[in-house]
C-alpha cells in the first residue's frame, strides 16, 4: 500500500502509482513496466528482458514443436487415410509429455521470469496438445474400425 506522500524514484515531482516487486523502488505510471509477477520499474524491466531463457526452457520448447509436427502429420494421414502416417500419433503423446516434464522442471527449479513464462506457454500447449490427440485417436478408431490391419 503506497503512502499519501510517495513519490516516484526517477521523477521527484510526480507522485508515486505503485511499487517495483524486484526491487521495492517507487514508480510513476511513465516508469512502471507490467511484467509477470506484477509491476517492475524501468531498471529491473530492462534486467527481465536481458536474463537468458534456460536449456530446459528451450527443451521444452522444441519438444513441444515437435510434437505438434507429429500430431499433424497423423492428422493428416487421417485425411489422407493412410495409416503408415497415423503413426506419428502414438508417438506424440510421449514427446509431449516430455516437454511437459522438462516445463515442470524448469517452474520448480529455474526462477528466470522468461523461462517460467516460456514453461507455462509449453505446460498450456501440452494440455491443448493432449486434448488434440484424444480427438485424434477417437476419429482413427472409427475411420479404420472396419479395415485389415496394416
């Protein structure tokens, strides 16, 4: 909670609108930065934009893509219906899953606010990624119900 009387770090003339949650600094609203835990001054705004994403950020990153490659490509082997193609879903429940397991990782243990944020979009994109792939199996298994197996 401010006080009447705060007053912003770099603008001594303007009345303070909140505080930095890095670094507890008064800041204005022309100071402030929105950042994911709450609101930053312009100093710790510039270290969050510098502070490197790590491995198992991008890890996790790139399983992801990879799974959704492979998703598509079964989808499109649905269309197509090939089942050759169709493969490539069974395989990329797994895969996602160990993005996942590598975003749950990088929240528990890293504590750089871009690796967390980049660990969420992965955690969200394995929940879509996982209803996707159940929609999938249900449209193969009544598309090839009725044909010789492969």
């Amino acid at each position: 909670m401010l006080s009447d009387g705060a007053m912003c770090a770099q603008h001594a003339e303007v009345n303070a609108t909140g505080v930095c949650s890095r670094c507890g600094t008064f800041v204005c609203v022309a100071c402030a930065d929105e950042f994911q835990p709450g609101l930053v001054c312009e100093t710790c705004a510039l270290r969050l934009r510098e502070e490197p994403v790590s491995m198992w950020a991008i890890a996790a990153k790139y399983a992801m893509y990879l799974a959704w490659l492979m998703l598509a490509v079964s989808v499109a082997g649905m269309l197509l219906k090939q089942r050759a193609m169709m493969q490539g879903l069974v395989l990329s429940v797994p895969v996602a899953f160990i993005g996942g397991a590598f975003a749950f990782f990088e929240l528990i243990v890293w504590g750089s606010p871009r690796s967390r944020t980049v660990a969420r979009a992965v955690i969200a994109a394995l929940v879509f990624h996982l209803v996707a792939a159940m929609s999938a199996f249900t449209m193969m298994a009544s598309m090839f119900s009725g044909l010789p197996e492969f």
